[in-house]
C-alpha cells in the first residue's frame, strides 16, 4: 500500500510543476526552536518582535574581552618592533640577491661564467624568496 503511494507521489511530483513554498515556512513549521526566527521575506516590524534571548554580553564575556584589548595594547609595540626588524631584513636580503643576479650576468658574460651562473642562481633564490 505504502509502496503504492510512494509511486503515485513521484509520479505526480514528476509530471507537474510543484507550488513554490518558501524554506523559511518549512523550517518554522517542522521545528519548534527556530519559530522565533525573523523572516528575511517580510520586512522588519519591531512590534511583532518576540522576546527571546538577550543579546548583552555576560560579565565572564566581557571580562575575557577586556582582556584581550588589554593584551592586544601591551603587545602592539613589540609586535611593531619585529615587524620591522623582519622588513629590514628582507629588504636587504633582496638588495644582495639582485646585486648577486647582477655580477652573476656580468660574470656570465665573461670567461668566468662558470662562476657567474650559480651566482646569479643563488642571487635569484635569494630576491624570490624574500618577495614570498
């Protein structure tokens, strides 16, 4: 019977254009915690507001947020710090790598190139990988 029945809804689900229902109404129906859900169909009417859960922080939120904004102020300038001894140093690495690049093509177009073209490797490792 329930076989049956099955058959007969796929043959109609697969014949006629079903009638659009919206998933918000689906959902709110099926589930009783999410009834208090606004819909994003309908414009925003605070009267029909239900009250539900607070949106205030509690004093344990509040208090790892202060925290954090206190740890995030006394890191800032060791962090500044660091961040620019690590430009510095990259900025020089890729100073000496183009500078290697440059005397390994000079030395490659010479009788040297022997030593011009793994300087010029070696300088061109060093310039990409401090681009990253």
């Amino acid at each position: 019977m329930k076989q049956a029945q099955s058959e007969a809804t796929m043959k109609q689900a697969q014949s006629e254009a079903m009638p659009y229902r919206s998933a918000s109404r689906r959902v709110a129906a099926e589930s009783p915690t999410l009834r208090n859900w606004r819909r994003t169909d309908r414009p925003y009417d605070p009267a029909l507001q239900v009250l539900g859960h607070s949106n205030s922080w509690s004093l344990g939120q509040a208090f790892v947020g202060l925290l954090a904004a206190l740890w995030f102020i006394v890191v800032l300038p060791f962090r500044l710090v660091f961040w620019v001894i690590a430009w510095l140093g990259r900025l020089t690495a890729v100073i000496l790598g183009f500078s290697l690049m440059v005397v390994g093509m000079a030395l490659w177009a010479s009788p040297l190139f022997f030593i011009g073209i793994p300087l010029f490797l070696i300088g061109l490792v060093l310039t990409l990988r401090c681009l990253d």
